[in-house]
C-alpha cells in the first residue's frame, strides 16, 4: 500500500481513498472497538454485503478484538508503548 494511503487511513480513514470494502471493514473496526455492546447482526450483514465472507468477517472480528484485548492488558499494566 502507498505510503500516502496509509497516512491518510492513520490520520482519519473516513477521507482516506478507500474503497467501499475497506471503507465497511473500518466502520466495523472501529464500532467494535469504540461501542462493542452496540455490535449486532447489522454489522455483520454490512459486512457480508460489502463482499466479506464469513470466513473473513470471523477473522476481522478476532484480530480487531485481539488488539483491543492487548491495548488493554499493557495499558492495564501500565505498559509504556514502544516508541515510533
């Protein structure tokens, strides 16, 4: 991916030239990190409209919650983040 493309999902991915795949599977990520108890089948059926698999929106929700879990536990321990 272009550098430049990744800065701009990084700074804001709702401006970010992403297509409307990308764009479903932000919207998720960040729902389920920000207002998990608000997830529901409606989520899961964007994504399968977007042309996500099961497979693939099963694998979504396990990375995305898996980061969320580790922020978590390091911020929990007061883990300082590695520089860069």
């Amino acid at each position: 991916m272009e550098p430049a493309i990744v800065e701009a999902i990084r700074s804001d991915y709702r401006r970010a030239p992403l297509s409307e795949k990308d764009r479903a599977l932000c919207e998720y990520a960040e729902k389920l990190t920000r207002t998990p108890g608000e997830m529901n089948s409606e989520d899961v059926a964007r994504l399968r409209a977007a042309g996500f698999s099961d497979a693939a929106i099963h694998d979504a929700a396990q990375v995305v919650s898996y980061f969320n879990y580790i922020n978590r536990i390091a911020d929990g321990l007061g883990v300082d983040s590695e520089p860069g």
